[in-house]
C-alpha cells in the first residue's frame, strides 16, 4: 500500500465567509485549538487621544467621546472615520452608548459604502437583518455582534444627518480581528445575511453526566475526580446549593452571597491546576444571589449556577471545593463530559483582589500571562461604599509586547456592554451584570464579558488591564477574575487570601419623601417609543426615578398614579434636568398641565409646580409627550425623569 501524500494533512483551509463566522459565534470548542490562520483582535473607539504613555499626563483621560481617525469630505457631507484597518480582516462587534447619525461601511477601497444605515436603529435591532442577538440594546447599551469580513480594507464612517446629531459626544467601540496576510477571507456582500437566523444561548446535551452530592463542613474541603480513557472535555459544570443561608452571620459574612463567595473552586487538568477561582466569580456573576443567561453561564439566584466553558483533558480531572465560609455548605455538583477532539488548550482562570483606596487612579492588572493561547472572559465584582460611580476605567489590552495596547476603551460598563452607569441587571449572549444592588452605583455590583466571536488570541503574551477610576477617593474593592486558553504545563494557578474574600458594607438606600408618590413605582400604561427603567441616584427620594430615554418627537409614555380621594389637588414634581433632557407637554387625566424644558447644563433635580387638577379616587393619568429638545442639548436623547409626585387636596 502507497503511502498517503503528506500534502493531504495540509489542506488549506476553508474560506473565511459571513456564514463561518456566524457558525463560530455558538462554537465554544474551537476556543480549546490554536486560530488557523492566526488573527489579532484589536479595538478601535473614540478613547481620549491625550492617554498616550503610562508615564505621560493624561494617561487616564476621560474625555471618551466624539473623537475619530479623521474626517472626510464626500458628495458634499463629513464623514467621521471610527474605524480604518486593513485586510483581510472581519468586524466582530459594534458598541455605543449613544448611537447617532448615519454609519456607513466601506469595504475594500470602494467608494460606495456596502453598508448604510441610521447608526441608533443598526445597533437597536431596528435594521433587518441584524435582528435578535444580533443587536440588541442591554441597559442603555447598544451592541451589534455580527461578522463584517473584508479582503483587502474596511472602513466605517458616521456622518451627521442634521443638527439633533451632535457627533462631537458619540461614544463607539470596534473590535476587529486581522488575519494573517495569507488568509481567504470573502468580503461582506449586502443581503449575503438575509436568511441568517441569530444565534441564541442553547446548551449542548453532554453525553454523559456524573453527579456528587458534597457536604463541606467548616475549613473543609471535597473534590470530585474524573477519569478517562482518551481526550474528554467538560462541556457542563452545574453547581447547585440546596442549603439556605444561616440566619446569623457575621458583618464580613452577612448572607448567603459571602457564604459562597467564601467557598474556592481549583480545577486541575492532567495533574495541573490551572483554575483557582472563588464560586460566584468561576460563573460569571461575581457574587450572589444574583441572575445571569448568557451563551457560557447561567446563574439562578444562590441556587443553581451552570458553566458551558469547554475544559478538556486526556485522562484525569479534578474539581476541589475549599469551604472557608465558617458555616456548613451543601453543593450539587454535576458533572457534564463529551469526547473532545485533540484540544491544543486547557482553560486557565485566576482571580485576584484590588483593595487599595481608589486614588490614586491607575491601571488594575487582571492577568500578565507569558505563552501563547486564546483571552475568553472577564468577571468584576465591585464592591461600592457609596453611592457615586465607580467605573469611569477603560480596558487597556497589550498582546504580543506590544509598547501601545491595541485595545483602549471608553469605560468600565462599555467594555461589558451596557452604558451611563446603569444599575439595571441584565443577559445578553455575551455578557451581563448579574447584580447591582444601589443605591446609585453602591454596594455589591457583578459583571461580566465572556469573549466568543471577539476573543482575543495572543502568540506570546497578554497583559489585560482595566482602570481604576471611580468618581471618589474611597476603599472600595475590585475582584478581578480573567479566564483564557493556554496550552497544558504553563502555568499553575496562585492561591487566594482567604481574608480577601470578606465583603465590605455599601451605602444605605435613602429615606422616602414623606407622602411622595414614587416615579419608579408607578405602572406603565403605555409607551409608543424609547425605553424606560429605574435609575439609581442617592439624593433622590428612595434613592431612586423612573427614567424615560430616547423617545421621539411626539412619543408618548402614560403612567397611572392613584389619589386617595376624589376632588381638587395642587400637584408637584420632582423631575430631573440634565444637558441630555427634553422638552415635554404633560398631561394629567387628559388636560395639559403645561410644557417644561428639562434641559439643564448640569445634573439636578428641580421641583415643578403643575397646578390644580381634578383627580379621582385611585388611578389617575399622568401622560409625558415629548415635545422635542432644547438646541443646547448634547447628546439630544429627550430623556425625562422623575423621582416623584405630591399631591395636596
């Protein structure tokens, strides 16, 4: 028998297309192999330019808008450039927090943009057909995960359609993977994703499954070994907790979140611990109880959490719980196994603690790992005692030695994906916030960003950073928890200070008003455009308004409120008015109680007299029209909101 030509082993590889790289965006797996061909993924975004070297001034400035590569002159209009890379390449994802104006994309030197739409309805899921989990808007947040591929160029442009676009105050993120020269990539054609369905964050059904029943008392630990015959991964890890919390803890250790959070998952591979991780943090929430579905992991309260990061090995495996809660832990722990197929990496996790006092600001090191491999995943959990905001930080990646990192951002809530602070929690395919207790921006808050279409693959080195740059100088604290590919005999995971574990209080939520009518409280009627939530801000009443973003001239949105009696009323508002707020008519039970301009150059609430109305016992109406923006306005998202009403009969 002839011998078969080693030329068959090294077929080239099949071409990089939009529908690939959709395929990739649910393949947890192919993060265990080497990237054939190799790319680098890079960010480009509207990051204060004055940051140019850590022992330079302005290392960390934080004028994080409306700055661009250049601008263009083309048909008569200006066309900011955000992004201009060259090929082959693929855009993988597409943030902003205030999506304005009309985006265009050009591809391979041309002239006539393949792409072109309203950025805000492109990155809301309002362009068809980058629908669903293509994008989407996750607490203010505005996210396209779609692949652009290009051969040889992309470029993408934003220019203003009138004077509501104010471009000068666009936030926008970019990460692009560039390829080898050498690669086949085929360019995005328009209507090529027509027919594409959007991924969505279904699990994979082991083919077997191996359950352990672990009771940890005090300073204990249990583990749980696996053997295999050949390579096998773990494509489910399920931990549940079946046990409720004491009822008497101390400060440090106050509920059922510290518990677990004092309970250390190490995993180890073949003999080699590469995953020392605390509990909350190894699932992605940060701490507990708290709410998460996303592709990767799921978290269901304090109950039940499940991770769907491949862990292949060749032979053994094993999952060691140390319980250093103090208190006595039941956990559930199932084990999901399928075959895995010659995986070049193993997973590696390491968390460590920020606890120093917030000045002065510098750069918070989540990993410096020397080797090659893949960066797939980043968990923060904050620790807040105030209330103010602590995430003004942006992510700075340096791959490969580089002097520059080739990702700067805008911000700590951007790079996971939401915007302005937003204490809201919410899932995503990709990431989330787990928790954020408030009030504002205080106590427990857990994030995370698992990296699936935009990993970040690395030939010998990553050092991955976030700022430290919260709004005041207190002792708050940061756990930081990375999670990358590498290949097996590399690198051990440290061991964790157990004292760094403990908790620190957050602020105590504000009193009410005495007889306010909470905004946030109130029930929404009806809505015909932008988006409501609740927004946390310690000087208001409860600590909290009902806040109304980005409507349209003439949207409306109607509440309900109740009096307590039937007759005449003086009613009173607490609204806020903001360099971003609108001009609105207000109604009360169908009669206009006049039109405020809410516009204010800074921050502050303010309260407004509406009048004498006729109200009825229980529900009344209350409608907000918005009636437009004031020309001062940046950005012109016509917000509105309100902490709260007074009615005196």
């Amino acid at each position: 028998m002839l011998p078969i030509p080693i030329i068959l082993a090294l077929a080239a590889p099949a071409p990089i297309t939009v529908q690939t790289l959709v395929n990739e965006m649910t393949n947890l797996d192919r993060l265990t192999h080497r990237p054939v061909p190799f790319y680098k993924t890079v960010e480009q975004s509207s990051y204060d330019r004055g940051s140019v070297a850590p022992d330079k001034e302005g290392w960390f400035a934080n004028g994080d808008a409306g700055k661009y590569l250049r601008s263009e002159s083309r048909d008569g209009r200006e066309e900011w450039v955000m992004a201009d890379l060259k090929g082959p390449g693929a855009v993988v994802r597409l943030w902003s927090a205030n999506p304005m104006g009309t985006v265009r994309f050009y591809f391979d030197g041309e002239t006539t943009p393949r792409l072109q739409a309203r950025l805000g309805d492109l990155l809301q899921g309002r362009t068809a057909p980058f629908l669903g989990t293509f994008a989407y808007n996750s607490a203010n947040g505005c996210n396209l995960y779609f692949p652009f591929p290009f051969a040889k160029s992309f470029k993408a442009t934003v220019a203003a359609d009138d004077d509501k676009d104010r471009l000068n105050s666009l936030y926008y993120q970019f990460n692009v993977r560039q390829y080898d020269p050498t690669a086949d990539v085929r360019t995005y054609e328009a209507g090529i994703a027509k027919n594409m369905r959007p991924p969505q964050a279904t699990w994979v059904v082991p083919s077997s499954q191996h359950v352990h029943d672990l009771t940890l008392k005090p300073g204990t630990s249990a583990q749980v070994d696996l053997e295999a015959s050949g390579p096998v991964e773990i494509s489910d890890f399920t931990i549940e907790c079946p046990t409720p919390a004491p009822k008497s803890l101390p400060p440090s250790r106050s509920s059922s979140d510290s518990i677990l959070k004092h309970v250390v998952v190490a995993i180890a591979f073949d003999g080699q611990e590469t995953v020392r991780v605390p509990l909350p943090d190894l699932f992605g929430a940060g701490i507990l109880p708290g709410q998460l579905n996303t592709m990767v992991s799921q978290v269901e309260g304090s109950s039940k959490m499940r991770l769907a990061l491949p862990m292949p090995f060749q032979k053994t495996a094993r999952i060691r719980l140390f319980n250093e809660s103090g208190y006595r832990v039941q956990l559930l722990v199932t084990l999901g196994t399928k075959a895995s197929f010659n995986a070049d990496y193993i997973l590696h996790g390491q968390w460590s603690a920020d606890i120093k006092p917030s000045r002065p600001m510098r750069d918070m090191n989540f990993v410096d790992f020397e080797g090659d491999g893949r960066y797939v995943g980043t968990v923060l959990h904050v620790q807040n005692p105030t209330p103010a905001w602590w995430g003004e930080g942006d992510e700075k990646v340096y791959v490969d030695g580089e002097s520059f990192p080739s990702w700067i951002g805008t911000g700590t809530e951007d790079y996971f994906g939401y915007a302005w602070s937003n204490p809201q929690v919410f899932s995503a395919l990709y990431h989330g916030q787990a928790r954020a207790d408030g009030p504002g921006c205080g106590g427990q808050i857990g994030n995370v960003r698992w990296h699936v279409m935009d990993d970040i693959p690395f030939k010998n080195r990553i050092n991955f950073n976030i700022e430290m740059w919260h709004w005041e100088d207190v002792p708050s604290r940061f756990d930081k928890t990375a999670f990358w590919y590498a290949p097996p005999g590399t690198w051990t995971a440290p061991k964790i200070k157990i004292s760094d574990l403990d908790l620190i209080a957050g602020p105590k939520r504000p009193e009410p008003v005495k007889g306010a009518i909470e905004g946030e409280k109130l029930e929404i009627v009806g809505k015909t455009g932008g988006a409501t939530s609740i927004q946390d801000f310690p000087n208001l009443s409860s600590g909290q308004q009902l806040w109304w973003v980005d409507p349209a001239d003439g949207d409306t949105l109607e509440l309900s409120f109740e009096a307590p009696s039937t007759g005449i009323y003086k009613i009173s508002a607490n609204c806020c008015t903001a360099v971003d707020y609108g001009i609105h008519q207000i109604f009360v039970n169908g009669h206009s109680v006049g039109t405020q301009d809410f516009y204010n150059k800074d921050l502050a609430w303010k309260v407004f007299d509406w009048g004498k109305v006729q109200l009825s016992q229980g529900k009344n109406s209350l409608k907000i029209v918005c009636a437009g923006t004031n020309s001062k306005s940046s950005p012109a998202r016509r917000m509105f909101g309100l902490d709260y009403l007074l009615l005196k009969k």
